[in-house]
C-alpha cells in the first residue's frame, strides 16, 4: 500500500508521534517494559533516573509493533497506517538505572490502568510525568480483552474482544463488561502483592531479593520503592472504574498490608460499574476526580457522580475539570498527529496545546499523592485526614460543582 507507506514515511520525517521536551517534575524518567512475574500482566515501569540520555545509544521503539497490530485490528485499518508509532524513539531512557540514593530515599508506588483499547504504552506522556515528581508508576497491560494489545505469559496475542450487534445498553455493558473489570481487578492485585512483598523482603533483609526470574534492573526498582505508606491508584475511563473497584475489594479485604493511601479518575466511566459498586463509593482513600470537558456532558457521566457523591466523607473528595479538552486528552493519541489533524478526529481540543493536558494532570495527581502520603494513616475512621486545601492544581483545571440533580436535570 503505497499510501500507508508515504504516510509513515512523512509523520516520521516531521516527528511525529510528537513528545514533549520538558516534564512537569524535576526528575527525568527511565522506562522499562516488563512482566514482573509468570502470575502478572506485563506492564511499563516509570521511574526517576539520572539526566535523560534517551537521545542517544540504541534505539527502542516507542511502540512494540505487536501493539500497532492490535491498534490495527481494533481500528479494523491496515497495520502500515499505524507504523510511524513503533518508528519512533521511545521518550524515556529506556532500561535506565533507577535513582540510586545514599540517603535510602525512596519512591512511592503508583500503579495505572488504561482506558478501553489501551496498552502499556498508551499513556506513556501522563505516566512519566507523574513518574518526574519522584514517583515509581507501573503501566498495566490488562490481558481482559479491552486493550487493543496484550501477551500471556505463554506469549499467546490478545486482540480486542468486541461485543455483539445486539442494542447498546446498560444491561449490556455490564454483563459484557463485569468480568473484564474482574479480571482487571485480580491483575492489580497481583501486581501490587509483587511489589508489596519484594519491597517487604528487601527492606527485611537489607539485600535485593530475586522473585521469579527478576532481572537485576527490575530488582533494582523494586529496592527503590517505597511502599510504607501503601500504594496509589490511577486510571483513565475504564481503568479509573477499574481502580475504584480495586479500593473497595481491598476495603473488605481482612489483610492489612494491602493499604491504598490515595485514588485518582480520569473521566471515570462509571457507567460500567454495578449499582452496588456506586452505591458504596470510595471511602478508605483521598479521591481526585478529573473530567475533560467531553465527560462534563456526557450523559454516562451521571453513574460517576452517584459514585463520587457517595464517596464524599470527610472532604476527601477533589473534583475538578479540564475545560476546552476531549476523553482522548489524557492519553498520547492527543500528540500522534498534526494538530488540525488531531483536533479534526477528536484525539485533542480544538484549543488545546499539545501536551498540555497529560502534564498539567500529571502535576495535580502527583499534588494529590503526595498530601496524601503526607497525612497517611492520621485518620482511620475517615480516610486518611487529607483534604483539598494543599492541593497543587494545573494552571489548565477548574473546580467542577455540578452536583448530580443537576446533572441529570441540565
């Protein structure tokens, strides 16, 4: 296809997909791609590392191009249009050496969950920006069939699963959708328990700990991370359902170790989400809700607010909105293309800049972490005693007040 190949050939030439030169945070990133153990869902681990030297020594894709295929198969396009992706330098430094500090100072755990027909790589611009304000964040690749592209352990490819023709409906999504978010939620766990327990094993026995065929790279970012004061949660649309599910089965959940300190959606698509699962919201945790302009209007959006209304004890509750942006904003589609080609289909705001959205959400979530990490464990009747005054907000958000009556009668 001649067409697909000049295409490729000129989105590379004038870099694209674009990344930003300059992060949010202080630190610059290394990246690696990984399964952590033949029990977990492979993922992309951010991290702060020394100066960047991405531009230079050998060259890592930015996308697998096992990936672009699923992209391919899930745009139902030919793989060739997508190429330009897996052509690409990869933005971090890749396979770098985590900060290693003599003052044993180490990272908090974030741990993110991609949106419908996302992959680990999908997100790769908001997650190492959190990543730069001293965080340690690991990209799921959710092996549930929402991606566009995922691997079992055997190496056995996992394409988007499409529902059927039948009427869409909320009755629909939650019987096709309720045992992907199951899934989902069991691979987060697991994912966490690796880190929780390595970072225990490591910190008992003043050594790094091999757990089942670790590289020395990896060992070397689990000894840099700091899980004390537990863990943090993050997602984009379906991953944020996904997340507010994972705080509430580890709410019930009689083991202690299993702490989350915090929880941050992203145009949560809460539509998705039992009435049950609403109905308790979330309670054991500081909540930051982000929602594009895109989401402040689509009716779906009325599940979200039952779950955060529900959640709102304590003035635990951060609810904001990032006016001018679309549901595609947080994630990297919003850079992949010229931006009148972007804003055309939809991947940015009309107005929007490239890159603004991923790192002025980044700066909030990593705001809202770390005033929570701060106050962890002061209040163990109402989350943990964090509240909005601290909040360090991207110059680009606003307070979103719309209550639900209001919603639903607007």
């Amino acid at each position: 296809m001649i067409f697909a190949s000049v295409l490729k050939q000129l989105l590379v030439l004038f870099r694209y997909p674009r990344n930003s030169d300059t992060l949010s945070g202080p630190h610059a990133v290394g990246a690696t791609k990984v399964r952590l153990h033949d029990t977990t869902a492979s993922c992309q681990i951010h991290y702060p590392t020394e100066q960047s030297s991405s531009s230079s020594g050998e060259f890592r894709s930015y996308f697998r191009p096992e990936a672009v295929e699923g992209m391919a198969d899930y745009a139902r396009s030919d793989p060739r249009l997508l190429a330009f992706l897996s052509a690409k330098r990869h933005p971090c430094d890749m396979d770098a050496n985590p900060i290693s500090n003599d003052d044993d100072k180490k990272f908090p755990l974030v741990l993110f969950s991609h949106g419908i027909a996302g992959c680990m790589e999908m997100y790769t611009q908001l997650c190492m920006n959190v990543a730069s304000h001293g965080f340690i964040v690991v990209a799921l690749e959710h092996e549930d069939g929402s991606g566009c592209y995922a691997e079992t352990a055997e190496g056995e490819p996992i394409y988007y699963k499409r529902p059927d023709d039948t009427p869409y409906s909320r009755e629909k999504v939650l019987t096709f959708r309720g045992p992907m978010l199951a899934k989902r939620v069991g691979e987060i766990e697991r994912v966490m328990e690796y880190f929780l327990s390595s970072s225990s094993s490591t910190a008992d026995n003043g050594e790094q700990q091999q757990a089942g065929g670790a590289s020395s790279l990896l060992d070397k970012i689990v000894a840099a991370t700091d899980t004390s004061q537990g863990v943090s949660l993050l997602g984009h649309s379906f991953g944020a359902a996904t997340m507010a599910l994972v705080e509430q089965r580890l709410a019930s959940s009689a083991s202690s170790s299993k702490q989350i300190n915090s929880v941050a959606i992203l145009d949560p698509w809460c539509f998705a989400l039992p009435d049950t699962a609403l109905q308790k919201g979330i309670v054991t945790a500081p909540v930051l809700s982000v929602l594009s302009e895109d989401w402040t209007t689509n009716r779906e959006t009325a599940q979200a607010l039952v779950l955060l209304e529900n959640s709102s004890r304590d003035n635990i509750v951060a609810s904001l909105w990032a006016p001018g942006t679309v549901h595609q904003s947080f994630s990297d589609t919003n850079s992949w293309l010229p931006s009148f080609v972007a804003k055309k289909m939809v991947m940015r705001g009309a107005e929007e800049e490239r890159f603004e959205t991923p790192r002025e959400v980044a700066k909030t979530c990593a705001s809202h972490f770390e005033r929570s990490l701060s106050s962890f464990g002061e209040d163990d009747a109402g989350g943990n005693g964090a509240n909005n005054n601290n909040l360090e907000t991207g110059a680009t958000l606003k307070p979103f007040t719309k209550t639900l009556k209001e919603f639903t009668t607007s």
